[in-house]
C-alpha cells in the first residue's frame, strides 16, 4: 500500500471525476489520500470531499500565493477547524518567493500562526517552500526554539541543506514527480540519501504528473510512478519502500486512521 500524502481533490480538475479518482488510486495500491486546503474560506469543499471516502483526509490552512487574499487567521481559528474528525494537519503553508503573490511579510506571518497551531495541537504543519530556502530555514528554527512542532516540506525540490536542515529539526520531506524528470538527478540524490523514516511521496495533484504520465491532469493513483522511482534510488524493493513510506505517513499525521484498522 501507497499514501498520496499530498494532493487536491478539491480542484475543478476533478470535480465530474472524483468516484473514478479515488477509484483507481485504490486500484494502483494507493490506499489512503490527504486532500490539502489552499483556501481556509473554502475549507468546506475541502472537508466535505474527504467526508465522502473513508481513505481521504484533509487539511485545513492557506497557501502563501493566497495569504493575502484570505481573511487574517489566526491559530486559534485554525485549531477550532481542526476539531473536525476527518482533520489530520495544518497547511499547506510556507514562502513562495518566486510568484510573490502575496506579500512576504504576510506569508511569514501566516506561515508562523499555522505552525503555531500545530505547535498547540500535537498535528502536523504542510511546508511549501520555493525560492525561500534561508527564509524557510530561518523561520523553521526560531519557531522550533519556541517549542517543538512537527511537519512535512511537500513536493521537496530546494537542495541539500535544507533537506538536511528540516530532518535535523526532526522534519519529514515529501517528493513529488518532479523527482522522476529527467534532469532531477540532484534531487533523487537527496532522495536516497535521507533517513527513510523521514521520507513520504506525493502527486501534488493536478500539478506536476510524473514520468510516465507527464503532461496528463496529475491524479493520486500516480503515485506508484513516484514511489518506484525513489525506491530504485535508493535500491529498495518497491513493496518495502511503500510500507516504509506509509508507516511515515501514519506516524506524522497520527490523527488519521489506517484502513485496516478502520476495518477491524
């Protein structure tokens, strides 16, 4: 079994599609999904997909690009959401410098109210971080000498060190099919050399399909591909890799509960 750690379900791209999405991910051995919230003003299209499917769950937070066009949210209104059974972690938040849709100093601010959030509450904070690595660093480590939190840097594509610098914090990295392209050999150097109880995979989904599939809407029964392509960088047998990555998953977002013991 695969998690898709991180995709959305929510997006228009599935929205006459969602019984068949779901479908062939469980069909490709993808048995749980985590539905991530861009928008906390649209958090109940969010929750109400993850509501229809017991494997689904969600998040509850804003994304940089959107920081200033949502309403101010503090942690405290971020924790009340979170009380919902299907929510599992904050975000997905962070800096993103490179569209700067928003302006720095309100992603920062948002940034730190999520993880403060996740701080209080013992769930995991979504990171994306892109063109704001010393930023992002820097951000990690002042809120860790606060008190410690834990989370995931998605759709990991920045270097080493802030690789390095995330795990040594106790942070776990989430690749995505950027890293099965062809010239993302640096990054599946990163891959497989990072401790594998800190390692998860993910579509991202609509976005970012991988090879094989590049160019098609992203879906999360992609994440085989993923899957398959770290674990031959780091040499493992795709079976172990997927139980490894799906204990990882179920360790950080604890909240969540594994099929099989839903079955039981």
């Amino acid at each position: 079994m695969l998690v898709d750690s991180h995709c959305h379900l929510d997006f228009p791209d599935f929205s006459d599609d969602l019984e068949g999405v779901v479908g062939r991910a469980n069909d490709a051995g993808v048995g749980a999904m985590l539905t991530i919230c861009t928008h906390v003003t649209r958090f109940d299209a969010v929750v109400r997909v993850a509501e229809r499917f017991a494997n689904v769950w969600c998040t509850v937070g804003i994304h940089p690009h959107n920081a200033a066009k949502e309403p101010e949210t503090t942690a405290e209104t971020l924790l009340r959401l979170a009380e919902h059974p299907k929510v599992v972690g904050f975000g997905e938040t962070g800096l993103d410098f490179y569209y700067e849709h928003s302006p720095r100093d309100v992603q920062e601010r948002r940034f730190r109210a999520h993880i403060a959030a996740a701080r209080a509450s013992g769930l995991p904070v979504v990171i994306h971080t892109r063109d704001a690595e010393s930023d992002t660093a820097r951000i990690l480590a002042e809120e860790m000498e606060r008190g410690p939190f834990s989370g995931v840097l998605h759709c990991f594509s920045a270097g080493r060190a802030l690789a390095d610098h995330a795990v040594g914090l106790g942070l776990s990295i989430s690749f995505s099919g950027i890293v099965t392209f062809n010239k993302a050999g640096p990054l599946r150097e990163i891959a497989a050399a990072l401790p594998l109880d800190r390692v998860l995979v993910e579509t991202d989904a609509p976005y970012l399909a991988p090879v094989p599939k590049r160019g098609k809407r992203n879906e999360p029964a992609f994440t085989a591909h993923t899957a398959a392509r770290v674990a031959a960088a780091r040499e493992m047998e795709p079976d172990a890799f997927a139980a490894a990555t799906t204990d990882n998953f179920y360790r950080l977002f604890h909240k969540a509960v594994r099929p099989e013991a839903e079955a039981a």
